[in-house]
C-alpha cells in the first residue's frame, strides 16, 4: 500500500467546561489539570505525523502542542466544534426548562440553535474545510485535532461501516486513524477501507482496531 494515505481524526484534552458538562462550541475553556494529565500519560502511545492541521480554537492547538511538540499545527476554522450559540458554557440543569433548547433536543439534526449554528450549516462547514485539506494537502500520513462533533461528522461519512451521527464514542485526546488505499480513492469520496483507534495502547474490549 505504497500510495495509501493515512488520517487519524484525534479530539482535544478534556477541559474544564468538559469537566461540567457545559456546551463548549466557539468558546474557549482551558485543558483540565485531569486533561493535561492524561496527554501526558498517553503520549508515548501516539504514532509521529508529517504535519498537524487543527481546529485554531485554543484547546486544540494546546492538545496538538502538548502531544506534538516537534509540528506545528495549522490552524482551520472550518474544523471547530458546532457553534452553540446563547448556549455556549451552559449545562443541561441550566437550559432544560427553555422552549428552543427542548425543540432542539427533539430533533438536533434540524433545529436551529439561537445565535448559534444548525446542524446543516455545521455539516457544511465541516465537508468544505474536508474537501479543501485533502485536495492540498500531499503528505501521506498527517493528523486533524479537532472536536467530537466534527469527528463524528466525518465517520459517519467516511468509515468503511456506516453508522449514524450519534452512534460514535470520541473520548477526550483520543481517536481514530481512517486509512484509504490511494488518494484518488480519497479524493473521490470513497468511503475508507481501514478504521482504528488512536492511540493503540493494548487491547480495548478485546481489540485494539475498530472497523466500524
């Protein structure tokens, strides 16, 4: 597979937003003494890349510093998290009794969020930014730091099995490398061939790799 190109998709450390279970889209919260902790820990286990392209929200491009120190990252504003709008830094307890916030979680595939973005307009950002990387970028082996909505975006797309949006577990610092055998499988918008899980530190639920 000498033409084959390799793209792991890794989501940011835990911050401290995270850690309150607040809605973290377009704002900032920094990494967690937990977050930062567990970067170093499993540092040792990610494999090196020929270049890093971020989400430029500042707990990515501190997640892909702090594990990658030798690359520095390019910056995307295509690849940030949903924007959440009027909801940014507020949890479920603070926003369960509000009527937009209720219509939302019946269909967040449709409805609008206040001052924020759709899921549409999320969907479209996100495969825009996708199409641009990789008809630029040439290395056969590099990393996107982004955010668990974008993550799951992708894979939904592009995983050799299909499964929905919300199906797809994105831990913090964690993710998944998507192999295609050639570019121009790639660039054709083929679906991968190879999906596993980043980092590979022994075996999870008996298996290190993940096919769909």
């Amino acid at each position: 597979m000498a033409d084959s190109v390799a793209i792991t998709l890794l989501r940011h450390g835990l911050t401290e937003a995270n850690e309150r279970k607040a809605y973290l889209g377009w704002t900032d919260s920094p990494l967690s003494i937990k977050g930062k902790r567990d970067i170093e820990e499993w540092k040792q286990y990610y494999p090196r890349y020929e270049r890093i392209h971020s989400s430029d929200l500042l707990r990515c491009m501190e997640t892909s510093r702090h594990l990658f120190p030798e690359v520095d990252p390019v910056g995307w504003p295509a690849f940030r998290e949903m924007n959440f709008g009027r909801w940014e830094g507020r949890t479920y307890e603070e926003l369960k009794t509000n009527a937009d916030y209720q219509k939302w979680l019946e269909d967040p595939m449709v409805a609008a969020v206040p001052k924020g973005e759709s899921y549409p307009d999320f969907s479209r950002r996100v495969h825009n930014g996708w199409a641009r990387l990789i008809a630029d970028e040439d290395s056969s082996t590099y990393a996107v730091m982004t955010h668990g909505g974008v993550i799951r975006e992708l894979l939904a797309r592009y995983a050799p099995v299909e499964k929905p949006f919300w199906d797809w577990s994105i831990p913090h610092a964690k993710g998944y490398e998507l192999i295609w055998e050639n570019k121009e499988r790639l660039r054709r918008g083929e679906r991968c061939t190879l999906l596993q899980a980043v980092p590979i530190m022994g075996k999870l639920n008996g298996s290190s790799n993940f096919t769909g």
